[in-house]
C-alpha cells in the first residue's frame, strides 16, 4: 500500500461532509476515554487526510455523536437479539461502522447519496451479509432490498435535521410502500435547538439544521402509517461517559431538548 493510498485526501461540503466530522468523533472516542469501542473508525480515521482541527475544539458535536451511538448500539442489540436474521437498513449511512459492531442479522444495507457512497466505497468496501446502495433517501430504494417477509428494522441517525417535512415524510412512504412491517429507530431534534443551536464544525461545512419535532408523539402524527412506541432521549447516552446526566435526566426540560431517538413500528 502507498502513502497515497494510506491517507486519502477528502474534499467534500455541506452535509456529506459531516459524515468525516462524526468518524472522527467515534474514533477519538474509542481510542481515548472509550465510551464506545470502534476499532474500524479508528482504522479510517488513520488513513485520512484531512484537517479535523475544528472537529477537535467541537465539543458538543463530539458528546451528541457518542451518545447517539451508545443510546442506538444499545437499541438497535436488543433488536437484533429479539428478531434474530433480521434485515437492517441504515439510512443516511455516512461511514458508520454500526454493522462491524453488531451481530446476529441476515442482511444490512447501508444506503446514502451516491456521492457519499463513493467515499464509503473506498474506505470501506463491503459485500456479502453488508450491501450498499448509492440513493437519496427519498428515492425508491425499497426495490433494492433483496429478503421478503422477514423482520426489518430502518435507521435513520442525524437526518432528519436537515431535510425539510415533506422530505421526511417521503422517506417514511418508501418505507410503508415496501415493507408490510418494519420497525424504525429515527432521531429527531426538538425545533427550538434547530433555531437557536450550531455545532462549530457542522456549521463551518455548510450544512444547516431546518426541520425539527418537540417529540415522538408529535413526530408520529405526521407519519400516518406507523405507530410510536417510545422515545429516548440521547441524555441516556450522555450518562454513560458524564454521570451528572443521570441526575439531569430526570429533569423534564433537558429531557425535552434534547435529541431523542424515536421507534414507531409499521404492522400488518
């Protein structure tokens, strides 16, 4: 391997960018205080060239990135323990290295706009039990889901943030149009953070926070077809590495601006 094939030079703006900010994150993470372990994060990261100096100073992208991977690495195990040769969609995939962490699925597709998944595929080349799938989100990607009538569970990680309603509500239609029953896990962000909060190296990429929902209650109103189940808010995840979250928790206003991850189900 050269030198040029060791560090790859990454040039990208707006929200595909945002992918380098939050591998970068996890690897930080994993190889520091290790709140999560991503050993394949690391692994990229290391073979980047790329200026994360602003990613460095960017500490609350760094703590809601790492406590949405503990609160969804959880979720998305206990899933998989109770639906065992499930399907997994990961929308929006960026270089999330979730499917190297997780076990016990027939199938995960990771999906993203074709050029993100031209980044993915250099670094991350995958096949067999791991697919990928070069579309918008809103785009009919259903058809290239391959298993019929088996559990599916769709993730959908810090999207839906950027889209506007519409855009969401269209990712929720390809969803219904191809699976009779699908469980999603879908974060949300509280719209008064959309108004009022940035994140340094998010905003310094051009990408810009637009639609939000106060909470799973409301979010589900707007998804005809599914039904809400539960909400977590991404303090749980900030508990894990910042202990006085346990105690802010339980406060109702931190709660409620806070991210959460949102599970409606679609049945029969």
């Amino acid at each position: 391997m050269t030198v040029g094939e060791r560090n790859k030079k990454m040039n990208l703006t707006g929200v595909p960018e945002t992918m380098l900010q939050t591998i970068y994150a996890r690897a930080k993470e994993s190889k520091g205080r290790g709140a999560i372990c991503d050993k394949k994060a690391e692994e990229i990261v290391s073979r980047l060239d790329y200026d994360f100096s602003l990613a460095d100073k960017d500490t609350a992208m760094h703590s809601g990135v790492i406590a949405r991977t503990i609160v969804l690495d959880r979720l998305t195990t206990a899933w998989l323990a109770t639906h065992p040769g499930g399907v997994v969609v990961n929308i929006a995939c960026g270089l999330d290295t979730r499917c190297y962490r997780m076990k016990g699925y027939a199938h995960w597709y990771n999906l993203d706009l074709p050029e993100t998944m031209a980044v993915r595929v250099k670094l991350l080349p995958e096949s067999g039990l791991i697919s990928q799938i070069a579309m918008s989100a809103m785009d009919n990607w259903g058809d290239e889901i391959k298993e019929k009538n088996v559990p599916v569970l769709v993730i959908i990680e810090g999207l839906t943030m950027y889209l506007s309603e519409a855009d969401v509500q269209r990712i929720f239609a390809v969803i219904s149009g191809r699976f009779q029953q699908a469980t999603v896990f879908v974060e949300i962000m509280n719209p008064m953070i959309v108004k009022r909060f940035k994140e340094k190296s998010i905003d310094a990429s051009n990408a810009k926070f637009v639609w939000g929902a106060k909470n799973g209650a409301a979010f589900a109103k707007l998804m005809p077809d599914f039904q809400f189940r539960e909400e977590h808010s991404l303090t749980e995840g900030m508990a894990a590495f910042a202990p006085i979250y346990k105690l802010l928790d339980k406060l109702p206003f931190v709660r409620n601006i806070s991210n959460k991850i949102i599970i409606l189900e679609k049945l029969l």
